[in-house]
C-alpha cells in the first residue's frame, strides 16, 4: 500500500470581507458537533440570529489580523506542511475542516498520487467533539462516499506525548528568555461544558468539579478539560514554574450556557486588578495563529490588562512551522509510515 499524510487544521474565510466570513461562520456553526442542539434548533440561532449580526463584527476582527498572503492560519498551516514534505518520504497534504480547502480536496490530491492509506492529522493537542472528533467523522463520511478502498488511520490526541510537551516547553521558555513576568497563563480555547459529559464515555465520572479531571479514569481519552489542565501540569512540571505563578483559563466562549471556567478575559482582569504588571500568555490549544490567538488575546487581551493597570503583556506564539514541532511531527509520521 502507498501511505500518505492529511494535515487538518480549523479553516478560515477566503477574505476578510463580510460575505466570506458569513459564508465561513455558516458552515462552521452549523456543524452539529459545534453547536450541538437539534438542527432546526441550531439553524433558527445561527442563520436567524448569529449570521445576520456576527458576520460584520468578525469581519472587522478578520482585517485586523490579515497578513499579505491571506489569513494567517492557512499561511503558518501551509508553512508547517512545506517544512513537514520535505523531511519525510510520504506525501503530506493539507485540508481544513470548514472553508474551501475541503478534506475532499485533500484526500482526492493524495488518492490523485496514488495513496492507498491515508494517516489523517488533525492539529490539535487535544481531543474535543468541536476539533478532533468532527474531523474524523467528516473524513469516514467522504471516504465511504468517495473513497471506499481508501484506509484511514488517525492520529490520537498528543497532549501528554513527552516529546510534545518537551518542544511546547522549549518554545514557551525561548520566548520568555529575557522577560520579568510575574504569571503565566496558559489559555485554551473553551467549550461547553456539556461538552465534556457528551464525550464521557463512562457516562459518570465528568463532574467538572475540583477533582474528577486530577482522579484516574477511562474518561480522560476524551476529555477535553482534562488533557488541557495535563498540558498545563507538564508543562509547569517541565518549566519548574512555581505554584501560583500560573494558571489555567478557556476563552472564547459563545452563548449564554455555561462553558468551561475560569474565563481567559475576566482572569487577564483578575490579574490586572490584583497588581500584576507583567504577564505572559501561551495558547496550548492552537498549533497554528489564528484569530483567537492573534486578536483575541494578543490584541483584547493586552487592552483588558493595560485597562487593568497592567503593563507588559507577553503573548507567546503558537508552535506554528516551528522547527522543533516540525521534525516531531515529521518523526511520528515517518515512524507511522515505515511500519
């Protein structure tokens, strides 16, 4: 059989423009592991409600963050995926989940080669129905579809893989090299909590209360909330970082029902407020910039803390085509492929 490789990221609108956004944020919401109400439920809030409002407001957010080669994630993603292609000997393409680079194209441009078995990649740490799980359902239903001898295996969730948290607290300590912060936030991107009891697959032990993510369980595969307090704990293990020096928050929060806490803007307030000048922040549930990371935190984020009284707000970047995070992953793959 030849192998090949399917990076996937998130996606991103074609253009800044509201019309792209609008069309981008359709297929996004509408995906039932993203906003998992019933469809009529879910169609009525988003293309009654969200996208006659929503669309303009991201669109300003989008303009802000918009590099000269397009949007930033697709950029750093192809980026990643270059430097990936030239370290191994399999084929390595690249989808998104939502937008126009479909996982269709993707699968179809490696079949094109001649690919047989595909490993499919999703770039993301950490498991989550929204992330992880909607990408290899999408990918089964293509492939029984369009695709019925292609075999797909898939990349599990890396979040506590040594080597993973190795590269993440290399690159976290090189950018704070220099830098007298007083706190480290480690903020990943929130979901509901209903969420984390939907994926439990014990059915029982998510309480998301202050022990169930720290007490050994099956559950812990796919909980989302878990595997990023693990990623915090690792990485602070690694890094020596003292207790009450860093903590954890989710951001990017959408609705009014309750999603995982403690928030990532009321916690840079927090901080503010008690007298903290100087804080660093890392976004260990991106692999890639975004929008979430470039405007929400490096731009929103820094306002909130200045408002605050804070003074210097460190933003670390993602891992993006990092040279380290490439020949890890470029490592897995060739080991996946010459087995």
């Amino acid at each position: 059989m030849k192998k090949g490789v399917l990076l996937v990221n998130l996606g991103s609108p074609d253009s800044p423009e509201p019309k792209d956004v609008k069309k981008y944020l359709g297929e996004f919401l509408m995906d039932e592991r993203v906003i998992d109400i019933p469809y009529t439920a879910r169609a009525l809030l988003v293309r009654g409600i969200i996208l006659k409002t929503r669309p303009k407001a991201s669109a300003v957010a989008y303009k802000k963050i918009w590099w000269d080669e397009g949007s930033p994630l697709i950029v750093l993603s192809e980026r990643l995926q270059d430097k990936i292609q030239k370290e191994v000997d399999v084929p390595v393409a690249l989808a998104m989940r939502y937008g126009s680079m479909t996982i269709e194209k993707g699968l179809q441009e490696l079949v094109d080669k001649g690919v047989d078995e595909v490993l499919l990649f999703p770039l993301y740490p950490q498991f989550a129905m929204a992330t992880t799980e909607t990408i290899l359902v999408k990918a089964e239903a293509l492939r029984d579809m369009h695709f019925p001898n292609l075999k797909i295996d898939s990349v599990p969730a890396f979040y506590n893989k040594a080597d993973y948290i190795e590269v993440l607290s290399n690159s976290i300590k090189r950018h704070l090299e220099g830098k007298n912060y007083e706190h480290l936030l480690f903020s990943y991107h929130g979901v509901p909590e209903r969420h984390i009891r939907k994926s439990d697959i014990t059915k029982s032990h998510c309480k998301i209360d202050g022990s169930c993510c720290a007490t050994k369980s099956e559950a812990h595969e796919f909980c989302y909330r878990h595997q990023c307090l693990e990623v915090t704990r690792l990485v602070a293990e690694k890094l020596q970082l003292e207790e009450g020096n860093y903590s954890t928050s989710f951001q990017s929060r959408l609705g009014f029902d309750p999603w995982l806490q403690p928030y990532t803007d009321r916690t840079i307030e927090r901080l503010g407020k008690q007298g903290v000048q100087n804080m660093a922040i890392v976004t260990p549930a991106f692999v890639s910039d975004c929008l979430e990371t470039l405007e929400e935190i490096a731009m929103e984020g820094q306002e909130i803390f200045h408002e605050m009284g804070g003074n210097d707000f460190t933003t670390i970047p993602c891992l993006n085509d990092d040279q380290e995070f490439v020949n890890l992953l470029s490592t897995w793959i060739t080991d996946w492929s010459e087995n």
